[in-house]
C-alpha cells in the first residue's frame, strides 16, 4: 500500500465498504445511463486485457468480461471485492482476476490495452504518482478510460438533499482542500487534465456528460438511498439527536419539492475521461 492512502482504504473496508455491498443494486440500476457511456468509449474488444482500477462490486469489471474481456480488477476494500468475486463467479464468467490492492502502488505488467474506471480514481493522496504507476500496466498506446465527478453543485443529485443537510453542520475553521481525496477531488478540469499529462497521457479528452438520476421511486427510497451514500450520509455522521432530525427533515423537503410521478429523477454532471498511454 503506497503511504498517504490509509485514510481512504480504512474508509472503503469500514461501513462505506458494507453500504456499497448491501446497496450495489440499487446503485447500478441508478448509474446505468453513465456505465452505458462508459463502456461504449471503452469499446472493449473480445480478448483484450483491461484493468478496472477501484472495481468496487465487480459491476464494470463483468460487464467487460461479458463482452469477452480479461479483466484484473484492483481495489482497496475486502467486502466488495468478496462481492465482486461472488458474482462474477455465480455469472460463470471466466478470465478474471481480483486482487486487494493499492492502485497507486501495485506492480503491473505492462500488457493490458484498455485501464477502465468507474468512479474509483479519486481517491489518491498522490494522484499524478497514482496515475504514473497505472500506465505502467498499459500497452503502448493502450487505452484508459474513466468517469468521475464534476462539482457536487453540477451533481443535483447529491447537492439537493446534501446542501439542505450540510447546513446543519457547524463550519469547519479553514476551508476543505476541494482536490482531497473523495468523490469531487477532480471537478477541476484542467486540473484534471493537468494530473493525467503529468502522468505521462497523451491525447486526454475530458466529455462533458450530463444525465438525469432515479434517486427513488419516492420519497421514502429517496431518503433511505441518500441516507446510505454521498454527502447527505457523510454529513449525517457528524450530526446526532434533535440536529440530526432537523437535518432528516430538510434533506426530505428538499427532495419533495423534485417528485413527479415516476418519483424522484436529478441531474448529475460527471467527466467522461479518455486518453492514451503513448505509443512506442
Ligand atoms: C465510488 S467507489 C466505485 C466502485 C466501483 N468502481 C463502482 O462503480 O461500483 C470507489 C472505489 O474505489 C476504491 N478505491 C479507493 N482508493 C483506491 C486505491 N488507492 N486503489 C484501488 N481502489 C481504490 C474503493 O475501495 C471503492 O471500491
């Protein structure tokens, strides 16, 4: 493990690692509009060898192996990677590996043609380093391909229910470093592009994606979803008793105000990234 990452791995292997397990459904049947735009600027190719860095729950890594890839799947956290093995397994799939490691820091072997993400490559305390050490599992000239981010404010989905909660909190004494490890650390695009061009990338192109979000089919599933995950469950363990209720109740006002028929539906804004590992 490469040292400054221990704060995100003791996070992905404690309660967050459980949620994403017990919620991984739902959390792929939310993302599927940007796992679809993802994958088709992959256009992976049967027997090519990719790695899926921050694989999570394995949800990318079978898709690519459904399409004939073989897939080395890297991440941070024991619970969903156990999941990740579990379903790739009970999906007969053949033609991957799964290992508990530091992205950052990991030995590759040079031969993979595509490196794909999804959203799991914002979490380095070294990025450009972090990033360094991926290309050196890359081909010349092989692919990576990525999505993360834009600002929470971008991402409707998260801010309404997130702000509304956020207001509770009593203000830190300086201002966070928006480029810490987490789910926004790369809303800056020519940051962004700055960290991958430092990293020895060529050809980097940063998509402006936007699409819409099921956040629930109502208000309840809302809450409960929002309560699991992003900002409105990372604000709410800071909050406790009647402020926490307070809190609860905001967030749910904010969300009734976007409920239409089909329940609850937000935009979200993301970077869809590509870009090369030099050629020879
Ligand atoms: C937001 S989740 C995304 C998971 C998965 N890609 C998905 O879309 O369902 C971020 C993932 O990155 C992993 N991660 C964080 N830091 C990492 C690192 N340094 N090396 C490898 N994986 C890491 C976490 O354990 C987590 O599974």
């Amino acid at each position: 493990m490469s040292p400054g990452n221990e704060e995100q791995i003791e996070y992905w292997n404690g309660k967050a690692g459980q949620t994403w397990v017990r919620s991984m459904d739902r959390i792929d049947g939310m993302l599927a509009p940007i796992t679809q735009a993802l994958l088709e600027r992959a256009a992976v190719k049967p027997g090519e060898r990719v790695i899926d860095v921050g694989c999570g729950c394995g949800s990318t890594a079978i898709e690519l192996l459904r399409r004939g890839a073989l897939v080395f799947g890297l991440d941070v956290s024991e619970p969903m990677l156990a999941l990740a093995k579990e379903r790739a397994t009970a999906a007969g799939l053949k033609g991957f590996a799964f290992k508990r490691a530091d992205a950052a820091a990991q030995p590759l072997t040079p031969d993979h043609e595509l490196v794909l993400s999804r959203f799991g490559v914002m979490f380095f305390s070294k990025p450009a380093e972090a990033f360094r050490n991926i290309r050196t599992g890359m081909t010349p000239d092989g692919r990576l391909v990525f999505v993360c981010w834009q600002a929470m404010a971008e991402n409707a989905w998260m801010s309404t229910a997130g702000q509304a909660v956020m207001a509770f909190l009593s203000k830190p004494a300086t201002a966070p470093d928006p480029r810490a490890p987490g789910p926004f650390a790369f809303a800056d695009r020519e940051y962004l592009r700055s960290i991958l061009e430092s990293a020895g990338f060529t050809g980097v192109e940063i998509e402006d994606f936007r699409t819409k979000l099921h956040v629930g089919d109502d208000l309840d599933q809302a809450m409960e979803f929002q309560k699991d995950i992003g900002p409105v469950a990372r604000a709410l363990a800071e909050l406790e008793g009647e402020t926490r209720d307070r809190a609860l109740a905001a967030a749910r006002a904010a969300l009734a105000a976007h409920l239409g028929p089909k329940g609850i539906d937000l935009g979200a804004a993301c970077w869809l990234v590509t870009a090369r590992n030099p050629g020879r």
